[in-house]
C-alpha cells in the first residue's frame, strides 16, 4: 500500500473520529432525535423546577413518552410553567400527577407522570393540575443543619450530663 493509501485511510478513520464524537455531542445534549414525532402539549405549573431545562425527559414508568419544550414563570401566580410534548400514542386520564424528579443522587432532573384513574383523558393544551415540586437538596441540607442548631441551642449548648 502506498503513501496516499495510507494517508486516505488515516483521512477516514480521523473523519468516523468526528463523526462519532459529534454523535457522543448531540446524544448527551438530548439532541439525537433530529426527526418530528407526532405528540401533543401538555402543560404543568410548579412550585420550583429545581435545574429542570428544555428537552429533559418526561417519563412514565421509566419509559420516556416526552420532552419539556419550553420553561416560563408565569407572572399571575409566580409558579414555573412548563411545557412539554407528548408522544400521540400515550394518553394519560385528567387525574395524572406531574412530578419533578432526579435520575440517581445529583443526576438531570426530567418529569414523571403519573397516570390517575379517571375515565376522562387530557386532551392537548391541558393543564396538570397535581403536581409536585423538584426536592432541591440544599435546602434539604440546610433544613437539616437548622433544626440541629436549634437543638444544640434548646439543650443548653448541646452538652449532655
């Protein structure tokens, strides 16, 4: 084989390089799905979104059936309004419940939902209406802190005889 044999195929093999890394790029960016699926919207108001962003997962039993498109505070009620497509073929009942949850201990945050029990089912451009805030964990951890200093405050210094 020949110097421009040899370089042609280092040529490609730098190129199948790039192109798997720009695939690494745009799947870990939940950006791998380039074609349009056919869904619906959804929309759910909340509390705190914690570090929710546009394209997190909406999952149901583990099974992604969505994505967030958009992220907005609503300037009537100062609640996170997010809205999020759902895939056609999945219909959840009008008494479904949206939670904010995370993937492992510091994982991405994406929505659960919960489907309920009634008859109706949610049609597009419904709202959620039970849902739940993301569990953020520094208030968690200052929460904790707080109440031991109020404790270590309420038994005279914390020193037990």
């Amino acid at each position: 084989m020949g110097k421009k044999g040899i370089e042609t195929l280092v040529g490609l093999f730098v190129l199948l390089g790039l192109m798997a890394l720009t695939f690494l790029a745009l799947k870990a960016a939940n950006l791998a799905s380039f074609g349009s699926r056919d869904s619906y919207s959804l929309s759910a108001r909340f509390d705190n979104i914690g570090g929710l962003k546009p394209r997190a997962p909406v999952r149901s039993a583990g099974v992604t059936v969505g994505r967030v498109t958009s992220i907005r505070l609503d300037a009537k009620t100062f609640q996170g309004l997010v809205t999020m497509e759902i895939d056609r073929d999945v219909v959840f009942p009008k008494d479904s419940s949206a939670k904010i949850l995370t993937a492992g201990l510091l994982g991405d945050q994406y929505i659960g939902l919960e489907a309920g029990g009634e008859d109706k089912n949610l049609v597009p451009g419904d709202t959620i209406k039970q849902t739940q805030s993301a569990v953020v964990l520094e208030s968690l951890i200052s929460q904790f802190l707080f109440n031991k200093a109020n404790e270590a405050g309420a038994d005279g210094g914390g020193a037990k005889k």
